[in-house]
C-alpha cells in the first residue's frame, strides 16, 4: 500500500469569526463608526453600541439567542459602513427582521425589548427603511 501524500494549503482566512469571542468583534466593528456629529443625539456607532450592551445584558436571551443577536449587531455595523450601497441595505434589513425575530422569543416586561422596540427604528431610519 502506497503512503499518501498529505497536501497542505498556505495562505490566510479573512473575514469575522462570530462565536470565541463575538463581544470583541462586535466592537471592534461599532468602532470603526464615526461618532455622532450632534451631541444632543446618538448616531449609528451609539445606537449599536447601546444595542450591543443591552443584549449582553438581557438575562431572558440564551446563551445561543445572544450569540445570535450579537451577530445581525455584528451586520448592521457592517452594513453602516457602507449605508447607500445597495448590498449592505438588503444585508441590514435582514439583521433588523432577525433581530425582530430574536425579540419575539424574549418575554414582554424585559428591558431589552423595550429598548429594542425603540431603538431598532432609529437604526432602521439610519438606512433609510
């Protein structure tokens, strides 16, 4: 019997890794944001920041619903880097309809979806949906 040869593959992955350590990620891509130019009123950078901590926070979310949460977070702030190109509007309607899904899971008197349910339209308006 022939000893196969074992083929190797140089090179690097790229891309976002969403699981180890999705907090990090997550932030790193909220900032890279430009902060909001008005004092008075948050941006997209402190809107997702906000949304970020709060589902970090939400002790009704599992573990799985969390990572899940955190990463359509993780899209919008992609897709708020680029908020007029066509590909990231699509890819952050998207995040909005899954987090509004993930929401739906969590019970009624919870902060996190009072909050949501105030904050997932001003991240929505940012995109113009």
């Amino acid at each position: 019997m022939e000893e196969q040869s074992k083929n190797y593959v140089g090179g690097s992955v790229g891309g976002n890794f969403i699981g180890g350590n999705s907090t990090g990620n997550v932030s790193n891509i909220i900032n890279q944001l430009p902060s909001s130019s008005e004092s008075d009123k948050p941006g997209i950078k402190e809107l997702l920041s906000q949304l970020q901590q709060a589902i970090e926070a939400e002790q009704n979310l599992s573990e799985d619903d969390k990572q899940d949460a955190l990463e359509q977070v993780q899209k919008l702030a992609e897709a708020a880097q680029n908020p007029n190109d066509g590909g990231m509007k699509e890819k952050a309607k998207k995040a909005d309809r899954m987090l509004e899904r993930i929401m739906k899971g969590v019970p009624k008197a919870t902060e996190l979806l009072e909050f949501c349910n105030n904050l997932l339209p001003l991240i929505t308006k940012f995109f113009g949906f």
